[in-house]
C-alpha cells in the first residue's frame, strides 16, 4: 500500500518513512481514511481544499453512495492520512533516535 505512494518532497517521504515503520497501519478503505480526516476536526469543504476536490465528492464517498474515487483523490486521501496519523507515536520515536 505505502510502496505505491510517490511523493513530492522529502516531507512527505518522511512521513512515510515514520508511517511504515513506527505506527500502526493507517486505515485502508477510502471511507475510513475520510472518516479519520474528518474526525481530526476538519470540516468538509476545508478538507475538500486541501484535497483539490469538492465537499460534495467527498460527502459521496462517506456516505457509499460512490464506490470509489479516481487514483489522484485516493493518492490525495492517504498523502493527507499519512501526514496526520499518530503524531504523538512519530514524535515519542523521533525523540527516542535524537537521544541516540
């Protein structure tokens, strides 16, 4: 799943990096990645912004009522998952490897 990610920065490869390797899996379904992003206090149309898409796509995809979205909005969707899962797990670890 995260070896088909390609990234734009060394950010973002970081955060794959910290994913992959300290942390638990991310969700795996689109709806439960829009679920978790949504719950990290955004609302729709803020995380439509951030995922150059519409809050109405978005509400489709949450609600089933769309199977899938295309690759761009998937890659969108775990690229932002990914940015945002488990700061405080990525934090303790990169802590840990300074005090080495």
């Amino acid at each position: 799943m995260l070896d088909r990610l390609h990234t734009n920065s060394v950010a973002e490869a970081l955060d794959i990096a910290d994913a992959h390797h300290w942390t638990r899996q991310p969700p795996l379904s689109d709806r439960a990645r829009l679920r978790f992003l949504n719950s990290r206090g955004a609302d729709l149309s803020t995380l439509a912004g951030r995922l150059h898409t519409t809050p109405r796509t978005l509400q489709s995809i949450l609600t089933n009522k769309r199977n899938a979205p295309n690759e761009a909005l998937r890659q969108a969707i775990l690229k932002e998952v990914i940015r945002l899962w488990q700061p405080r797990v990525r934090r303790r670890a990169h802590r840990a490897i300074g005090d080495q």
